[in-house]
C-alpha cells in the first residue's frame, strides 16, 4: 500500500514539473512572438533618412554658421546612397556607409520597449574621422525637428555605438539623465553601479558623456549586438550581455523649461565610418528589468 502510494506521489510530481515546464515553454515562445521587425530586409519602408552637407577637408562641421554655401542634403535626399540594404554574411543588412552625416530614424515613435540590433564596422572611412575610431550610435526618445543637433539629428538619448566605447552614454541637444558613477583617472566619468548619482547632459558642469563598464564589443569585423532596455524614465545599455550602465530621470530641457524625456523616434548614427545593422527588432516591456 505504501509503495502504491508513494508512486502515485511520483506520478502526479512529474505530471505537475511536466505541466509548469509546458507553461514556461509556451510562456517563452509567446514572449518571442511579440518581437516586431523595424528593418523588412528589402527597403527602407518604416525610415526617414536626413543627411547633412557632403564635408570638404578643412570645414568644421559643427558650425554651419561659420559656413559658406551650407546647403544640406536634408530629409529624404539620398542622392548618394549613404542608407541601402545589401546582403552581409548572407543576410540582409542595413548599410550606412559614413560618407555624409546625418541619420535614419524610424517614422513612429516608441515608448516603455526593449530593442535588439546586431551591427558589425565595415572598412570605409571619410573625413573629417579618416585618422580616428569609427563611429555611430543609437538614438532613442528622438523629439523634435530633424537636424536640431548639429544639422544632423534629432533631440535625443544616446547609447553610443563607437570603436572601444559602445554603451557609452551622450546626451543630444538637451537630453539628460543621472547615471552612478566613479571618476576614472584620466578624470572621465564611468559608470559604476555602486558609485555616486550623478547628472549627464546639457546644462550640466560635469558634461554629456558617460564612459560604460565593462568593456564588452568584439573584435572589429565581428558581430555585436546591443539591447536597448527603456521604461518610464530609465533605460540600460546592454553590449553582447553585458549591462554597460543604468539610466535614470531621462529628460530634456528647451528653453529653459524641464520636462521629462521618455518616448520618441529611434535613430541610427552616420557618422564618417561605413557600419551595417540588422535584426533590428523591437518589443514592448511591461516593467524595467532586474539586472
């Protein structure tokens, strides 16, 4: 009798581990269903581009006033095909090729989401960054009109993307956050969990850069991917599984007036270096994870 009962005990255990692990199976593969594409692999259907004035060596970029003759690509005017998709390792990719700054930014806007991409450096280069790390970024919460940052993008957060910096953090045309930190001893601020919360961005004596910790890009010519995690007011840079920093109070300030900063269009850099993105997906979070 006891034996009896002690394998009917066995029997509905197992029945009960079987049943939770269907449920965490269909639990998972719902959560992959909800993964919406932003890049369909043939076109640009879903993007706006905006390219700023082709560079002549010698010209400073950032200050269009001082330019003669300043005359801009502009939204949706790509003469040049900086934007394409082209096949990279045997699957479509979205290709930036560097030679114009500027950006291409989703035509809707995205609040409270988890975004993946997966980007790899090609091997152009274009002044005025011949001699220096190649260099992008992804911008998120994009307000505004396009162009307010230096004639090339919108107001915004940054999580850059940059040879040896990805998942540093820069605030765009009076985006801001406060982020914990450590001062590091060449004096730049990096971000340490347990460190002092601190204030980034325009309007702030310590600055718009914030350095990521750990370091954890592959080697150039290698595949990364990067999670973008935002919520409410905070977000996390995340670089091949490895969290890179944790922002908070995301906001912005135009004249004078402070308001929070937390939803908006996403934009991908252009910035003097020839860079592909793909499996670019995008998905809505319910809360801000626990890392």
């Amino acid at each position: 009798m006891k034996n009896s009962i002690k394998l009917l005990v066995i029997i509905l255990f197992s029945f009960v581990l079987n049943c939770k692990n269907n449920k965490n199976q269909k639990e998972e593969i719902a959560q992959e269903d909800k993964w919406i594409s932003l890049f369909n692999g043939k076109d640009l259907t879903g993007w706006d581009t905006n390219l700023g004035m082709h560079y002549e060596e010698g010209q400073d970029i950032w200050n269009q006033k001082a330019l003669t003759n300043y005359k801009p690509f502009g939204i949706n005017n790509d003469s040049l095909k900086v934007f394409s998709v082209v096949e990279v390792d045997g699957e479509a990719a979205l290709r930036l090729s560097g030679e114009v700054y500027g950006g291409i930014s989703t035509v809707d806007e995205f609040e409270n989401y988890h975004l993946q991409v997966e980007f790899k450096w090609g091997t152009l280069k274009f002044a005025p960054r011949l001699d220096v790390v190649r260099d992008s970024g992804i911008l998120y919460h994009g307000n505004g009109e396009q162009g307010t940052e230096a004639g090339f993008w919108l107001r915004s957060q940054e999580m850059q993307v940059q040879e040896g910096d990805c998942g540093d953090y820069w605030g765009i045309a009076g985006a801001q956050v406060n982020v914990r930190t450590e001062m590091r001893a060449d004096s730049l601020y990096q971000y340490n969990p347990k460190g002092e919360l601190r204030h980034f961005g325009d309007g702030s004596e310590l600055g718009r850069n914030v350095k990521k910790f750990p370091d954890a890009e592959k080697p150039t010519g290698e595949w990364n991917t990067l999670d973008l995690y935002t919520f409410g007011d905070k977000s996390a840079h995340v670089v091949n599984g490895a969290v890179t920093m944790i922002l908070e109070n995301s906001r912005i300030t135009i004249d004078s007036i402070t308001k929070p900063l937390t939803k908006g269009k996403i934009q991908l850099q252009v910035e003097g270096a020839e860079i592909y993105y793909r499996h670019i997906k995008i998905k809505t979070l319910d809360e801000f994870p626990e890392f």
